[in-house]
C-alpha cells in the first residue's frame, strides 16, 4: 500500500462511489455527496487524439496518441484498474504504448504503471531529477506513524456507508491480490531538472519543473493543443496544503507561484492530478485564477497575522476566506481545509512555539486536567459538563471535556463511548473528507477500546 501518496484510495472494482447510509444526512453529507459525478469513470476526450482516464483509481491519467505510439502522462493507482483503463482505451487506438511521463512521485499516480509494459514497447519513462525526494526525510528519520495516520485520514477501515469519497477520488476498497506489488515499481530512466523539450512519435511536449505539492511536481505542456497537466498542483478542491496524515512543510509560496506558472500559458484544457479535467480557455483562466487567489489570500493574511504577534489559533480565525472564494467549486474543503493550510504555514516558518511564553514550558497534560476538572468542580460536574456538552450538540466542547476526564480515568469505557459519539457528530458535519475519515477511524478505535476495559 503506497502511504505516501497524495489520496491513498486504492482500487480496483469500483465503477461507482459508494453510497451514504446515514439517516438523516446532515448538510455536510450532502454536499460531499453532490461531487460523487465527478469520480465516475470515463475516458474523457479533451482533445483530438487526447483522452483523460477518470475513475480508474485515485488519479486521472491521459493517454495522447502520437504517429506511431502513444505517450501515457502518470499511470493510476492500481495494475488492476489502470488494466481496465487500458483495456477501454484498446478502442480508440491500438498503437503501442511507448512512452510514461510522471507528474510526481507520489503511488497514487505511479503504481499502476505495470500493465502499460506487458507489451515491452516502453522506451521511455520521464520523472525529474530529484523524483522521490518526499519520502527521503521520513525513512532516514525512522518515522512509520504516518502510515497508521494516513490509514485514518484515507478512511481505509471504514464501513462503505461512511466513505462518500475522498474528496478528490472516489472511496472504494481494494482486495489484496490486487494490491500494487513492489516488485514492479517503475522508476524514470529519463530525467530533466528545470526544463525540457521532447518530441517522442511526433508530439512535442514541455516538461518543466513546477514545485508546489511535492518538490519534485512538474507540468506538462502540449503546445499543439494547448493541454496543460498540472499534476497535484490542481484539482477540484481545496488543496492539500497540509495532509492530516502528517507530511513535512509543503511550501505555500511555491503552490501559489506554480499555479500562476500553469495561468501563464493561457491553456485551452487543465488536466489536473485528481477530478475531471477543465475545458474552455475562459473556464481554465477563471478556475486556476481563482485557485490561486484562493490559496495566495490564505497565505498572505497567515503571514500578516504572524507578523502582528498571533498564534496559529488565533490565526485560523483571521486568514478565513472571505465568502466570495470560500464558496467557489475549485476552493471548497473536500479534501484539504484552510484551517490546517494557515497551522501550517506558521509551523512551515517559525516552528512550534506560538510566541506566548506561557506556552514554552506548559503544564504536563496529567496536572492539567486534574486542575480543569478542579476549576469544574470535581469530576462528578466535570461529567455533567460533558453530557451537557453532548446534549447541547457542542461536540467540540464535548471531546475536549472528554480528554481531560481519560487523562485521569483512561479505563472509563463511558466517556469513551461519548468522546466517539462527539467524533461521529464531527464527521457528520464537516465537508472534508479527510477530516471525516479520521474521526470515524478514531471514534471506532475508541470503542473497540471501550470494549476491552470494563465497564464503568
Ligand atoms: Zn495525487
């Protein structure tokens, strides 16, 4: 399982998103579950000879058909489901597949390369440089919780009925014996560092580095047909400024300035990394104007408020978008959210001390809530504030009563089970689907938790 990847959604089987159970679906549910068309499989053509796979995985892949072969731009998620892919695409054109180009280096993009070689017509395969670099720091430092981290974000041991989507990809499950093998990884044996220009069967394309996502992000441009691919630096949501799943600082400015590197070239169609592709100059103008917009006001008022002396708390609240962007398609929080963008920003520049010296050396947890549930008037009121906090749907209120009542009774198999009522009621009403997966990931370990303890 590729944890590194940008939306670690494996697939092989599904053809549709799966549906939503709940019994009465909050506004949140709903709207999450209106961008469901967006995940549904086809083969898009954008262009003559041009054609977007979506739905076959996480990502979206493009197949451009040259003289005498044609050139693949990223290769999905899974063998299985870019198989199928190819397979529906052995309609259009039965040339060879003779080139790979990677956007990046993330799975969900590269490890369904496989079935493009049972051929053995692949003479070239395009990655930049330094392809690879994100996951560097965190095996050379050891560091392994993000995989359990980017399990709760991805939602992979939900139930259907609580996966929507992802956000950017549709939520559908695997079944091992198609899981990507290792064994067939493919790497670029072709390279560039800023920039190049290729010619393979007759098409003439730009690759061209384009940080923002990850460091090793490039574009690609199809001058002919005035096609960019944009990689992971556009989709149809807020972007993943910041994955929950813990990465290191994805560099805002560069986002901002590679979004405004993909506006310059004035393209006729955007193919972005995940979501369906955008046609019409006009449409592509107004949705990567509109990205960056999104993206750069977030950054310059963190930036302003860091500079006036506030924390990140205190900060989520002053960079908030202003309705007009908030609500544009291209900026809703289906996937990143603009909260964890600005926390980031801030921990990206100064680190973790928010600037209050009350924070350098603060109270262990443990004398923290012994003195909070003093401050409540013992634990007895402590645990009527939290079922207050419960009845009155705060259930924001509610978690943080709760972490101060399983500091000090850890085995309380109660306030368990109302911590993960509040975490559900969280999921319920919020648009992100990250943020979903990982409270109803949480809530259910926290009652296979209470099940192990005895009762209270
Ligand atoms: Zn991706």
């Amino acid at each position: 399982m590729a944890l590194t990847t940008c939306t670690p959604s494996p697939d092989p089987q599904s053809t549709a998103p799966a549906p939503v159970s709940l019994a009465t679906p909050s506004a949140a549910t709903k709207e999450l579950t209106s961008i469901n068309p967006e995940f549904e499989r086809a083969l898009i053509p954008v262009a003559d000879k041009v054609h977007v796979a979506i739905g076959y995985g996480a990502s979206t892949f493009s197949f451009i058909e040259g003289d005498s072969g044609i050139i693949l731009i990223d290769s999905g998620q899974l063998p299985v489901a870019s198989g199928q892919a190819l397979k529906a695409y052995r309609q259009i054109s039965n040339k060879p597949i003779v080139a790979i180009i990677f956007t990046h280096s993330h799975g969900d993009h590269l490890n369904g390369a496989h079935p493009f070689f049972a051929d053995g017509t692949v003479e070239q395969i395009w990655g930049r440089d330094n392809f690879g670099t994100e996951t560097i720091s965190f095996k050379q430092a050891g560091i392994t919780i993000n995989r359990v981290r980017g399990v709760r974000q991805a939602g992979f041991k939900l139930p259907p009925e609580k996966r929507i989507n992802n956000g950017i990809a549709p939520a559908v499950y695997p079944k091992s014996k198609d899981a990507f093998n290792p064994a067939n990884a493919v790497r670029p044996n072709q390279s560039f560092k800023n920039r190049i220009n290729i010619t393979i069967r007759g098409v003439a394309l730009t690759l061209a580095q384009n940080d923002g996502e990850t460091a090793d992000q490039i574009y690609v441009w199809y001058p002919a047909k005035r096609i960019v691919f944009a990689g992971d630096n556009f989709y149809k949501s807020w972007p993943n400024l910041y994955a929950i799943r813990g990465t290191p600082y994805r560099d805002v400015k560069s986002w901002v300035a590679a979004v405004n590197t993909l506006l310059s070239l004035n393209a006729d169609v955007l193919v972005g990394g995940h979501t369906r592709p955008i046609l019409g100059t006009q449409e592509v103008r107004e949705a990567l104007t509109t990205y960056r917009d999104g993206i750069n006001y977030v950054f310059t008022k963190t930036i302003e408020g860091i500079n006036r002396g506030m924390t990140p708390d205190e900060l989520v609240d002053y960079a908030q978008l202003p309705s007009d962007l908030a609500n544009q398609r291209v900026l809703r929080p289906y996937y990143g959210h603009p909260d964890w963008a600005v926390r980031s920003i801030f921990n990206g520049y100064l680190g973790w001390f928010d600037g209050n010296p009350t924070n350098l050396f603060p109270l262990l947890p443990q004398k923290e809530a012994e003195k909070m549930v003093a401050l409540a008037g013992g634990m007895t009121q402590m645990k009527r504030d939290l079922k207050r906090a419960m009845d009155n749907a705060e259930a924001q209120w509610a978690c943080q009563l709760a972490d101060y009542i399983l500091i000090l009774e850890p085995n309380n198999s109660k306030v368990m089970l109302m911590k993960a009522d509040a975490l559900r009621q969280l999921a319920e009403n919020n648009v992100t689907a990250t943020a979903r997966n990982y409270y109803f990931t949480s809530a259910g370990e926290l009652r296979n938790r209470a099940r192990t303890v005895q009762p209270k």
